[in-house]
C-alpha cells in the first residue's frame, strides 16, 4: 500500500473551487419566477454546467493534491463521463426545483439527487485511474461518503431555498461546498492505493497527471471567472422582479392615500422594478389592489378579478381565471390583505376565491376543487382543510 500526501495548498485551492461552482449556480437560479419556461431551462442549463464543473474541478484539484510516489494517468473517457454524470444529476435537481410547486419534500429530493450526482461523480472519477496503480476502495468509506453527501446536500439546498435572498444563496453554497469537499476527501480516507506487480506500459490516449493539471486549470480559471460575474449584484442575474426587493408593492400600499404619496410610492417601485411602467385600474379600491409584472411593466390586479393565488418560493402566481401572473408578495402577505370572507385557504400554497369554485371532487383521500369560468382548473385541498372548504361551500 503506497503512502498518500497530500499538498495542503491544493486542498485549499479545491474546498475554495467547491464553494465558488456552488455559489454561481445558486446565484444563475436566483430570480427564475419572472421569467418564461424556455428562459429557466436555459438559467437551468447555466447553473448545472456551473455546478457539475464545480464538482468535477474540485475533485480533481483534490486528486492533485495528493503525492503517491508513481504517477498516475487516468482514461479520458470515464474522465469526461464523470463530469457529465455531475451536471446532468445536479441539473436535474435544479430543474426540479424550479418546476411546479417548491416544497420542503421537493427540496429534500433535489439534495438526495445532488449528494448521489457529487458520490457517483466521485467514483467515476476514481475509476479512470490507470496506470501502474491499483485503487481500492473500504466499504465503510462508500457509505461514510453516501451518508454525509445525503445530510449536508439536503441542508444545503434547505438553506438556499428556504429564503431565495443573496445572504441564504451564500450560506447554501458555502455548505454545498464544504459537502462537496467532505464527501471526497472523506472517500479518499477509505481508499487505499498500491503499485501493480507488473509494470506496463501506458498507451498514449491516457491523459497524464500534467495533462490533467492543465485541463483543470483551464476549468478552474472558468469557474472562478463565472464566480466573479455572479458575484457581483446584476452581474449575471438579468434584471426581474425575484432579484429585487420584494416589499416595494407592500410600500405602495402603505404609501397609498393621497395623490402625492401615489405619486412618490409609483417613482420608488419605478426604480425598484427596473423602471417599468405603472398601470392599473382607477376604479380599484387601494386596498384591494394587488400588484403584478407582466411585459416589464408593474400593473394591480383588482381582488374580486383574482380566481386564485398559487405560492412560488417567497413569491405568489396569481390568477384571473384566464391567465396567470408574478406576483411579488408572498401568499401569507397577499392572505392578509383580501377579504377573508371570499377566499379560502384550500392548501399551504393555494389561495382561492370561492366566488369563482365551480366544482368540488373528492377521489379517495385526495379533494379538489375547480375554480374558473373559462378553463376550469384543478385546485388541490389538503386533508387537513377539507372540513373548512366543505363548511365554505355549504357541503
């Protein structure tokens, strides 16, 4: 068995690689909501290549950073399949994310999908060592590493979408990163390397420890450059109503009262949403005014027009029975501010206005309701307030 050193400066270098391919990709997925499907999966796309480079980068400065007295080559193949399998497994995560409802059961998946993309990452990269050098593996290593990716991921992307702010986007990639960094070097622990008893001699299409360095220099320098775009506040996010402060309607509404406080409430939320255009509908009461972004431009929603109200993230997808709209307040803020009389809370993150229920289904345990006059649309009702919307609908 051949004695492993490690060089504490690569170490380093690849715990701070981890942490940087993290952040970027949190950061290319903050604001999504604002943006069409085609545009997400495009942010999507970014921020899996941002974070499967990460992973990939960081392993392999780890593997640089050791000193095992032979050297090692490693196939080109599985080195590049390693990679793939990061930013394909970490994508998916991402897109489930960003995709229908975010709940903390769907949080949790997107962590089990990212521990298992950084763990098989691992091994992969593990397995296209060749050479003159035999890789063994403990098994208590396998499922030390298994165990702290599944733990760390979940708490990571907890952190990071539990809040979708620049300060809980920072916490979430410094664990991601140290997760990533724990799961490798944990695995290494475990790992065990030894000289063949035969030498050979290694064929030409094996890329060698000083190729290797040059390639994971090359994608370092990307992500660091990626991570200091990202960094910087509007740098990469394009500009959207999720990249902004979230309370500037609650102060157009605090502010409304006179023509002059409409005034200097529609010039602050005008810078604050990129200085779109102020549009809605004078017969509204203020009270009931409920703000919205379509076509770059901020508009009100009267109340008794909205169908439904559907939660996303920190934010709210609104609906006036035909179409559906970002809204920037938050459902429990959007709650507070309706008439309680006519909406009903039918779940966690479905807001709906009885006026416009047209149907009640139950299907075993599961209840819905149709709301809309046009397109009818499923409303799912939790267990738990059934009763209440059966009371509400004189059921």
């Amino acid at each position: 068995m051949l004695e492993i050193i490690y060089v504490p400066y690569l170490v380093v270098a690849s715990i701070g690689v981890a942490i940087m391919g993290s952040f970027t990709s949190l950061r290319l997925t903050s604001g999504l909501a604002a943006l069409s499907a085609q545009q997400r999966k495009v942010r999507i796309t970014q921020a899996a290549f941002a974070l499967g480079g990460g992973i990939w980068s960081m392993h392999f400065v780890g593997m640089l950073s050791i000193k095992i007295g032979i050297p090692i080559f490693y196939d080109p193949l599985q080195t590049l399949g390693s990679a793939l399998i990061a930013i394909l497994l970490t994508g998916s995560a991402l897109m489930s994310l960003h995709f229908g409802i975010r709940t903390r059961m769907r949080i949790a998946l997107a962590g089990v999908i990212t521990a298992m993309g950084i763990v098989s990452m691992h091994y992969v990269g593990m397995s296209a060592i060749s050479g003159n050098c035999i890789v063994s593996y403990g098994t208590g290593g396998v499922l030390l590493a298994v165990g702290i990716a599944m733990v760390t991921c979940i708490l990571a992307m907890e952190l990071a979408y539990r809040k979708r702010s620049f300060s809980a986007t920072v916490c979430g990639s410094i664990v991601l990163g140290l997760a990533i960094s724990a799961i490798h070097y944990s695995a290494m622990l475990f790992t065990t390397f030894s000289a063949a008893s035969s030498l050979f001699v290694v064929s030409n299409p094996a890329i060698s420890s000083a190729n290797l360095a040059l390639i994971v220099a090359i994608a370092t320098f990307l992500t660091c450059g990626w991570f200091l775009l990202t960094a910087v506040p509007g740098g990469a996010t394009p500009p959207d109503v999720r990249g902004t402060d979230p309370e500037p309607a609650n102060r157009l509404t605090a502010q409304a009262g006179t023509g002059n406080r409409n005034r200097n409430a529609s010039a602050y939320l005008s810078k604050a949403f990129d200085k779109t255009l102020l549009i809605h509908d004078p017969t509204a009461e203020l009270s009931t005014r409920i703000p919205y972004e379509r076509d770059k431009t901020l508009r009100f929603l009267s109340a008794d027009t909205l169908a439904f109200a559907r939660a996303d993230g920190h934010y709210t997808r609104i609906a006036n029975g035909d179409h559906e709209f970002f809204c920037p307040w938050s459902i429990s803020r959007l709650e507070k501010s309706l008439n309680s009389a006519d909406f009903i809370r039918t779940h966690r993150s479905y807001l709906v206005n009885k006026n416009f229920i047209t149907g009640f289904r139950r299907n075993g345990d599961k209840a819905l309701c149709l709301v809309g006059k046009g397109i009818e649309k499923e409303i799912p009702v939790s267990r738990s307030r059934v009763s209440d919307v059966q009371a509400t609908l004189g059921l």
